[in-house]
C-alpha cells in the first residue's frame, strides 16, 4: 500500500516485511521523497523506519482520530 503526499514529492509505502517476520518490529514505513535537496524534509532519499503490530495499529488510530477531528472542525 502506498500514498503519495506533498503534491507527489513524498511517497509513503506501508507493508509487512517478510524477510522480517522473526522480529517483533517487521512492519516497514518506507518514505520515498523525490525533489531539489533544499526542499526535502529527510536527508537520504529513501528511509526506512520498522515498527511492530501494535505501533503500526496506535498509529492508525491516532490518524483516524486527527481526520476525525479535522472533518468535524470543518463543518
């Protein structure tokens, strides 16, 4: 699964990691960011950042719950 952030400039990929799964942490973020050097938020081009079910799940809900909160604050 991926999203593209940022008008495309930030490409977010989101998957279970396979060659991971004896670790606790096997789920990946991956955060491709694609643009001129002064503009880009990471240093590398690519980062990975691995987080376990229970991350990957408290994550989801604080995302919900900030979308939930924006939708309600623009009506």
């Amino acid at each position: 699964m991926a999203i593209d952030l940022l008008n495309g400039s930030l490409k977010i990929e989101i998957f279970y990691d396979k060659r991971d799964k004896d670790y606790e942490d096997n789920i990946c973020l991956c955060i491709n960011e694609i643009g001129p050097e002064e503009e880009k938020i990471f240093y590398a081009g690519e980062t990975n950042l691995y987080i376990s079910a229970e991350e990957a799940r408290r994550l989801a809900e604080l995302l919900l719950k900030a979308a939930d909160t924006s939708s309600h604050a623009t009506r």
